[in-house]
C-alpha cells in the first residue's frame, strides 16, 4: 500500500477523534453545568455550526441527533435551577438544524424551549427564526407553519403576522380545515375583516364537507353582520354629534335622512340600537357573531 492511500485513512480518523473530542467537551462542560452553578460563566465551547458539518464526513445525520440529545439534556438540566438562563441552548440548536435541516422535533420542540417564558428561555425572536428555518428546509409541512401562527399568537400578539401563517399552512399538502379556520378567525381579531371574508369564501368554495360548507357560511353571514353594525356604528356617531343624543333605532336614522332603506341582516332581521349607541343584531335574529379567539394572557 503507498504512503498516499496509509495517509487518507489517517486523515479521516484524525478529523473523526477531533470531532468526537469536541462533543466529548460540550457534554463535560454540560455536565459541570449541571453539578456546580454557583460561579458559572458559560463559555460556548461550539465551532461554528458549518463548520462541524464539513467536519461530519458524511455523519450529519447521526451527529444532529447527538447535539439534539445534548440540547435536550441541556435544557432539561437547566429547569431545577432557580436563578437559570439558557445561554448554550440556541448554539445547540442551530448546530442541530444545520447538521440536519431535516430534523423536524428540534424545530418544533426547539421552538418550545426557546419561547417559554417560565420553563424556557423567553426568546421568542429565536423561537421564531428556528421555525421559520425549519418551514424553509421542509417547505410542505404544514404543522410547522402551526407553529409559527402559534408562536405570533400566543407569544407575540401579532394577528396579522399569526394568521398569515395559518393561511399559508393551510394550502399545504394534508392540511386539516382548522389551519384556515384559525387564519380566518385571527384575521377577525386583528381587525381584518376583509382577510377573513377572503379566506372563509375559500374554505367554502373548496370544502367538501357539508357541515363545513354550513360554518364557512355561517361564518360569512356574521362578517357580512359585523360589518353592517360598524357602518351603523359610524353613521350614529354623526347623528349624536347633531343632535345631542344616539338612536334608539334605525327608524330614527331613516327618518333623519342617514338611512334611505332599514337595514336587515342577512336573516332579514332589521337591526337593533342598545343605550350606547352601539348597534347589535335583532334578538330573534338566528344569526350569530362569533366571539374572537381569546386574547392570549387573558383572564377567564
């Protein structure tokens, strides 16, 4: 055998030791992390995820699922310690994900660890990104999208950005009805009336269940009702800046000259005034609006 072909194996194996020698650190400086807190400064002791992965030799797989243990065992060590950060756990993940685009449970429960505010590290910005790297790597699964929409739901309070999401994931390959659903509902909660009139029309028209094909209706009918008590609501505020007083009916309205016909709902059912002058839909009107989604953080 020539010098040539001993040296290439050598080489390899070389890179190989320095390779195990550097996750054989991270898990001792993991471990000394776990026993003694008390003068900790952590000090990331990770190359850069790239170039890990030019030193994988072809082992990327199987190496992603040691850093995911790692960061699991990380994170898991972190949650019995009362003054605890997270500092390592985004570096573990961004090595995992990049050693494994693939690897679907790092960005779902990565994303978990990242955002918790209590049991986690309270970076939702990163959570964020991680999952928005994992949808880029695995542009069809929809439950990733989920994530996203829950991520600017719950955490963020970005209805827009959250229904975007949902929208987005629910025109992927096996998505369930709910994802449009919930872009629809959000979108109301956001003010965008008009975004949830658009996505519910969609999931109508191209819905083959009957029982969906009757909420997605429903669900247009009271849009159509919301909008008409804004307009109303609107037209009442001029009429108690002129008068000194709201209406108590559209009657009143009409007769003011504000109105030209009564306004029904899309029942037939005309609407009703409260003392406030807020408009509402007529008490024997079948017609129902939909509370919005409960606001995240909200009291019950």
């Amino acid at each position: 055998m020539s010098s040539v072909a001993k040296r290439v194996p050598l080489a390899s194996l070389a890179v190989m030791a320095a390779l195990l020698g550097t996750i054989a650190i991270l898990q001792v400086r993991i471990d000394d992390q776990t026993q003694n807190f008390a003068n900790e400064r952590e000090v990331l002791l990770l190359s850069s995820p790239n170039a890990i992965k030019k030193l994988s030799l072809g082992y990327d797989s199987l190496l992603a699922d040691i850093y995911w243990t790692r960061a699991v065992q990380y994170y898991g060590s972190r949650l019995t310690i009362e003054s605890r950060d997270f500092a390592l756990l985004w570096p573990l993940l961004d090595v995992t994900t990049t050693l494994d685009p693939k690897l679907l449970v790092a960005y779902r429960f990565g994303a978990i660890f990242l955002s918790e505010p209590l049991a986690g590290a309270n970076r939702t910005d990163l959570a964020v990104e991680l999952v928005k790297r994992g949808i880029k790597a695995n542009p069809d699964n929809w439950r990733l999208d989920g994530d996203l929409g829950f991520l600017y739901y719950w955490r963020m309070r970005d209805f827009p950005d959250a229904a975007a999401a949902y929208l987005a994931g629910s025109k992927k390959p096996g998505a369930p009805i709910w994802m449009g659903v919930m872009a629809a509902r959000i979108s109301t909660l956001g003010g965008t009336i008009d975004t949830s009139r658009m996505i519910w029309s969609e999931i109508y028209d191209s819905a083959q269940d009957p029982n969906v094909r009757k909420k997605a209706a429903d669900e247009l009918e009271a849009l159509r009702a919301q909008d008409d008590e804004l307009h109303l609501d609107a037209i009442a505020g001029e009429y108690q800046k002129k008068f000194g007083h709201y209406p108590t009916s559209t009657e009143e309205l009409r007769d003011a000259g504000y109105l030209s016909v009564i306004p029904a709902d899309p029942a037939g059912y005309p609407y009703v005034f409260g003392p406030d002058g807020k408009s509402a839909l007529n008490p024997r009107s079948p017609i129902v609006i939909p509370a919005p989604p409960k606001l995240p953080g909200a009291s019950k």
